[in-house]
C-alpha cells in the first residue's frame, strides 16, 4: 500500500505555558490538494512550520512519505521531498529571477556552498531553471532582480522556487495575499500546473480559490483540525459553518 504523503498524529507545540497546536490530526494522501483554512491565528503558519521543522513539535508525529520527520532539521526535510513557501515573500531580492531559480534547483541536486565554481558547467541545472521559468511564465523577466519584480510576479517567482528543488510534497502559505482578484486567478492556475501530480497543502483565505482548487479542505480552529473533508461536505458542516466559513464565506459559499 502506498503510504499516506503526509500525517499528523496528535500533534501539540506550546510556546512557553500556551498551547498553540492542539492534538492536530491530518492526512494527505499523494498527489492530493489541501487548503488549509481558518480565522487569524487559529495555528495554519504555525502548522507549516512544525511540518517543515522550523519549529520543533511538543508532543505527537509527523510523517512524510511513511516515515517520522519529527526532530529533523529543514533542510534534511527538504531533501525528503517537502519544500514550503512563507506568507511573506521570501526571495533573494539581489539576484535575479533566473538564479534565484537556479539556487533552489542546485540546492536539490545537491550542490553546496561552493556550487558557484561550478555555474557554467551545471547544464541541468539551467535546463531545470529555464523550465520552471517557462511554467510561471517569467522567461521575459529572466535577468530582471528579483526584488525590482511587481508583487504578484514576485509571488510567482517564489512559487517556482518552492518547486523548483522537485519536492513531491509542497506547501504554500497564502499564496494569493494581496493579489487582485485577476492576479489571484493567474496565481491559481500557475499553482495547478506546477504542482500537477505533486501533494500540496495549501494555506488560502479566499474562498474562491479554496472551493475552486481544492480536492479537500482542512480546517483549523484554534489549534485543532475540525474537520478535513470535500468542499461540499465541508461547506454543510454545521461546526465549520459556526467557526469560520460563516464569517468569511463569499454567500455562494455558505448558500
Ligand atoms: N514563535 C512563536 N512564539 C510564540 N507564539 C507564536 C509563535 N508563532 C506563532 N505564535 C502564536 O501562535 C498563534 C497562531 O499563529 P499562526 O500559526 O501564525 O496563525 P495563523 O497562521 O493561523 O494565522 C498566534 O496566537 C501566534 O501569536
Ligand atoms: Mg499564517
């Protein structure tokens, strides 16, 4: 049997005597797509972070591709084959949208610090760069600096980049925050198609792009997964209605 992409077995974080994550339960099967939603500081980043091991849990486990990742180190967890993008754009601003897709790739192949004696001679590298590059449709920003690039373009780019490495498991933390709507479309369909046959969790406020991408949705309340289920059965849950999606649900949603 394959095993699940990802899990969440009960698992806790306490910052200091607050308990942040609550007894979380999660699973996500391969090639699946999750959204992740909730109100404000129900715990999602803080999720992310705990998966991708910038934080340590405080109890319970966490399985990638069937095995614990708990105690490792992010990049030992990227090398797994989980990469995440942050809520706040994160790109290295000085170099330019190709090597910034370039360093995420040589990172995955396994060049190191010293990858750049090497630059010229690292053909698939570039070949894979290019490619990317190609799918969130940049090629005519090849050489501009990242950080010179308008918001939604620079929120492309570091999709690419979290993809680039070839990570099987993705995560993405409000991808679509501060986009106009037909920004957020464009970002949507660019999420599709670069992580077509990849699992992706996927932390989105807008209800549209949630029922519209999502194969199931998960959603945190304070600190707990209360439910993780289809759209539809998600949209008739009567304890998600009253946490969240009445809240914030477009009217379709909740109709
Ligand atoms: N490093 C940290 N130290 C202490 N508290 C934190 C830390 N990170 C997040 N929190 C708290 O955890 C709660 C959940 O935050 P977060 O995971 O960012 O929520 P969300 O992404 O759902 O909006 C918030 O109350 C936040 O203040
Ligand atoms: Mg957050």
């Amino acid at each position: 049997m394959t095993p699940l992409a990802l899990e969440l077995r009960d698992v806790r974080k306490r910052f200091g005597s607050t308990e942040i994550i609550r007894g979380a339960h999660l699973q996500a099967s391969p090639g699946e797509r999750l959204a992740v939603i909730g109100p404000n500081g129900a715990g999602k980043t803080t999720l992310f972070n705990l998966i991708s091991g910038r934080f340590g849990v405080s109890s319970g486990d966490i399985l990638l591709n069937g095995q614990s990742i708990v105690g490792l180190r992010p990049f030992e967890i990227n090398r797994m084959g989980l990469s995440r993008s942050f809520q706040i754009t994160n790109v290295f601003h000085r170099l330019s949208v190709f090597e910034n897709l370039r360093c995420s790739v040589l990172w995955s192949l396994g060049y190191r610090y010293s990858f750049w004696r090497h630059l010229p001679r690292l053909a698939d590298a570039r070949e894979r760069a290019e490619q990317i590059l190609e799918q969130i449709g940049l090629t005519h920003r090849r050489d501009a600096l990242a950080g010179l690039l308008p918001y939604a373009e620079q929120r492309a780019l570091e999709i690419g980049i979290t993809v680039a490495g070839g990570a099987d498991v993705i995560l993405l933390d409000e991808p679509t925050a501060g986009m106009s709507r037909a920004e957020s479309d464009g970002a949507v369909e660019l999420i599709r198609k670069v992580t077509a046959g990849k699992t992706l969790l996927m932390v989105e406020h807008d209800m549209g792009v949630v029922f519209g991408l999502a194969d199931r949705i998960a959603v945190v309340v304070y600190g707990e997964v209360i439910a993780c289920d289809t759209p539809a059965r998600v949209r008739s849950n009567p304890a998600v209605q009253e946490a969240y999606l009445g809240l914030h649900a477009p009217a379709e949603a909740t109709a």
